[in-house]
C-alpha cells in the first residue's frame, strides 16, 4: 500500500491547479488498488473537496501518515514535512536564486525532492508538463489581445471560462481580417496552440505558399527550427544538429516577420540557439508583425518585443521597436505583446485533469513495479539529505557560492 497525498497549493498568487482531480484519483485506484489518496482540504483548488470524498478520497488537515505528497507550485519551506517524497515544480534546476532557500530545507529536512520538469523518459524528453494548455490559453489571448488592440472585437478573459470547449466557442463567434498568422514550435505548447487555431477552422498553409502568397481570409503556418533558423555554410543537415550545434546556426525568422502580421512563441529555446528576432529586426522596415504572443516567454530573450512576463490580470503591454522600450499597446508604434508566463493557470480544470492522465500513464506505473523505466530514479534530485549525482550540479547553488 502507498499513501499518496494531494496537497494545498499555498503559493502567493494562488494557484487552482492540482496534480489529480477527483476522477483522475478513480482512473488511479481502478488501476492500482494498493494506491491511496489523502487529500488536504482546500478552498483554492478548482476541484471542492466533497468532490474528492465522492470517489473515496479521505479530506483531511493532516498529511503526516503520506507517503508521497504530490504538488504543482513550490511548497513553503515552513509547511514541508520531513522524510517524505515530494513532487512539485521547485523551480531550482536552473538555480533561481528565489528558491535557493527552498532546496537547502529540502535537504535539511531529508525530504526527496522529485520536480516534474525533470520527469523525463530514457531519451531526455519531458513525459509530463501543462504545455499543451499555455498553447490553448495562449492562442486564446492572442486573438483576445488582437481584439482589444484593433477595437474589432472584445472576448472575455480565458479564466472566467470553464474549459476549453468554451473557449473554442467564444472564439467562433469571431469574424477576423484576412492576416497571416505565424507559430514557431511543434512540441506540446505549439500542438495546444494548433487545436485553437484548428477549432477556428484558419486555414493551415504551406510555408512556400505562406511565404509567397496572398489570402483573402487568414491563414497560418506552423515551423519547426530548421524553417527559421540555417546554418551558416548554408548545408542542410537535419533538426539533431541544430539542437546539437546551435552556435553553427543563424536566424531565418525574417522572411516570415515580413509577411506576417501575428506570431504565436510556442518553441522550446535552447542554450546558444539563435534569437528568433533582434530588436534591430524589430526596428527593421521589413518587420510587419503587429502582435506577438509570446507563449515560450524568455524575458530578455529570443523575442525581441518580450521585455518582461505579463500577468493574467494585465495581460498585454506594447513594445516600441523604436526606442526599445514599453508603451500603451494602443500605441500606434507599438506591437503589441501577451507574455503571460503561467497560463494553464487560467484553465485549471483542463489543465489539472490533462496533468493528471499524464502522471497517471508514466510515473504511477514506478510505484508498483519497482520503476523498471527509471522514470522516478532520473527524477530524485534529493536522497538522504544529499543531491542525487545526476543533480550535483547544484551542490555550488545550495552552498550560496553561485
């Protein structure tokens, strides 16, 4: 038998997000009866607790008798129990110096930190994330931006709707100019920014016709790195060495800012890779695009225009690629920018049931058949009051010397 414990989100801005809802708890008893939930009450969560007394979850304040607690924000140093296992996003593998302190309790309290980022499979690749719903959400207040920016139309926020069905339909109801829409990124955030842009029913092109023709309704193109990125000898290879040797690459992405008038970031930017547009291409009188919604949200990074994340309550800023700096995104010289950086946030119930299949499918498995996969052994950053080898990496950063 093993205890497992969904815990109370206690992060400031709250969060409504769970790893499991109450039908994810079913799906995992039906499968693994020797699995047991404790739930920790919570008038957060987007999910009531009688929900989760509904499908035989014991509610309750204490989480001592868990064996496993499992999160989706980082826990408060002061509300960590000792020697447990712990799952939640700790934000301490890059070394953010915010949670330095964090990961030091951690290890002063023996607890074996899991963070869902590194839940990878044996080829390094993410199993589990919310991706695909910042691509959902994303998409959405894309368009909700454009709306507000042009005065053409004036959707609601995505957090006041229930799911994304809703979205979808609000969405339908929209009559749009015919722009040429442009996504960078064919992982989980650009694949959810798809379905929105699929269930619009915009039609998808062709990058030799995106590039080169002219529409009478919108359109979009969907690339992946080697459509805006090239190597500078000019040979063409394949996508494994440009992950591979990014430093032998430059950017590709004007020819499509100069046809586009929307840009949706759904890609993965990796250490060394080129910028996907400078603020000299900003500045350039060949740059059409008027919105960009930056899904990916590296601050100061491959977006030019991404000067800092937004936030759900205030959403959309403008940049001038003029002066470089932040104006009113009415601003008749501003392109106008939507960098939320959590925005699965706004899509809680989707969101935590999509999260919780995932968790479901490649990481419960470990628990009852002695983690054949590895999946949980790559995953443990903290053993015994230590850093796990592959983590030691951190050892400088919990010590304070960097």
């Amino acid at each position: 038998m093993t205890k497992f414990g969904i815990i109370k989100e206690r992060k400031n801005p709250p969060d409504r997000r769970v790893v499991f809802s109450p039908q994810g708890i079913k799906n995992v008893t039906s499968r693994f009866p020797e699995a047991q939930f404790l739930v920790e009450n919570s008038d957060i969560r987007v999910f009531k607790d009688y929900e989760y007394t509904k499908v035989g979850a014991h509610v309750t304040d204490d989480m001592s008798a868990c064996d496993v607690l499992l999160g989706v924000k980082e826990v408060p140093k002061e509300d960590l129990i000792p020697n447990k296992k712990y799952f939640f996003f700790s934000h301490t593998i890059k070394k953010q110096p915010y949670n330095r302190e964090l990961l030091k309790t951690i290890l002063d309290k023996n607890i074996e930190l899991y963070d869902h980022e590194v839940i990878v499979g044996q080829s390094g690749f993410r199993l589990i994330g919310f991706g695909r719903y910042a691509g959902i959400v994303g998409a959405y207040n894309g368009f909700r931006a454009w709306g507000l920016a042009y005065d053409s139309f004036n959707l609601p926020k995505a957090e006041t709707l229930d799911d994304q069905k809703e979205l979808e339909a609000q969405l339908s109801t929209l009559s749009l100019p015919a722009i040429k829409i442009v996504l960078t990124g064919k992982g989980k955030v650009g694949s959810g920014a798809k379905e929105i842009l699929d269930a619009m029913k915009i039609r998808e092109v062709s990058v030799e016709e995106y590039l080169n023709g002219s529409f009478d309704e919108p359109v979009y193109v969907q690339i992946d790195v080697l459509d805006y990125n090239k190597r500078k000898d000019r040979t063409i290879i394949d996508k494994m060495d440009f992950y591979k040797n990014p430093q032998d690459y430059e950017g590709d992405f004007m020819r499509f800012a100069k046809v586009s008038d929307m840009y949706i970031a759904g890609h993965f930017f990796g250490d060394g890779a080129p910028f996907i547009f400078t603020r000299e291409d900003a500045r350039s009188q060949d740059f059409n695009i008027k919105l960009v919604a930056d899904i990916s949200c590296d601050i100061d990074g491959p977006v030019a225009s991404t000067l800092r994340a937004s936030t759900i309550a205030d959403p959309i800023y403008g940049y001038d690629p003029n002066t470089e700096t932040e104006v009113d995104f009415k601003n008749s010289n501003a392109i106008v920018v939507m960098a939320v950086d959590n925005l699965p946030c706004e899509l809680p119930k989707d969101a935590s049931e999509g999260f919780g299949e995932m968790f479901l499918e490649h990481v419960i498995p470990a628990f009852f058949n002695k983690d054949e996969d590895g999946v949980l052994e790559r995953a443990r950053m903290t053993k015994g009051g230590k850093l796990t080898e592959r983590f030691s990496y951190l050892q400088d950063y919990v010590d304070g010397k960097e």
